[in-house]
C-alpha cells in the first residue's frame, strides 16, 4: 500500500532541536534523523531535520499511527484528499509539532509543522488509483 514515506521538519532559531526530534520520534520513532543547515531570513541558521522510511516495519507502524488519528482528522484528509496527492500518487499531510512533542498528533494546514509525503503503491502510479488506496487506510469507524 505504501512504498515509502519522507518527512522534513524546519527548526528555526527560536525552537528547541530536540524537542523538533522528540515530536518526529512520536511519528516515526525508529527514524534515523539527518540534519541539514540552511541559512534562513536575517543570516540566521535553520535546521532541517529529514529521513525516508522504507522498511515494511516502520511503514506498518505509521499506518497505525495514521489509524489512531480522531474521527474529525481523518474526515477532513478524505474531505480534502484531492489537495493532499499529486498527479504521481505522493500523498502528504502535515502534523503539528507542538502537540506531536506532546505524543498527540493533529493534522494542520499551517507550514510550521512536520511535512509527510507518502508514496502510495498504486497501479498506475496515478492520482485516481492512490486517492482509492488512501480512502481505504482511513476509514472512519
């Protein structure tokens, strides 16, 4: 159902690196997290905090973690599903960090957040057939 999974997290000058890393563990807790530095507006450092999951293991994981989300989460990504995949079947969502620091997950709309693209396993690798896919990993109970 899922090939593989990226994330990216931005840590700006006024955040806490390992609280960043702390609220990617509640996602992805067995991710090995690599580091990029970027210089961001007035000369001052940006992190970006990254990985790409592929191990059936760690896909698995994420797909209960995605089945723990609230009944209101998962209705607004199948309500907005359209917006949340591109023409090749990548799916992305954005959790918030604050409460992923907190062990609770929310899905935002806002850019300061944990960005996860999915790579969905659908044939052809087009939107229709991966939007159906992901309909089927949300169901709302």
């Amino acid at each position: 159902m899922i090939h593989n999974i990226s994330y990216r997290a931005f840590v700006y000058g006024t955040e806490n690196e390992e609280k960043v890393k702390k609220a990617i563990k509640t996602l992805f807790p067995n991710s090995l997290i690599q580091r990029e530095v970027i210089e961001g507006h007035y000369k001052t450092p940006v992190f970006i905090l990254h990985d790409k999951i592929d191990k059936k293991r760690d896909i698995k994981n994420f797909i209960e973690t995605l089945d723990n989300l609230g009944v209101h989460d998962k209705k607004g990504i199948l309500r907005d599903l359209k917006k949340k995949m591109d023409d090749k079947g990548n799916f992305f969502l954005r959790f918030d960090k604050q409460k992923a620091y907190l062990n609770e997950l929310k899905v935002v709309e806002h850019g300061d957040s944990i960005h996860v693209k999915i790579k969905i396993a659908a044939y052809p690798a087009k939107k229709e057939p991966a939007m159906k896919l992901v309909r089927k990993l949300l169901v709302v109970n």
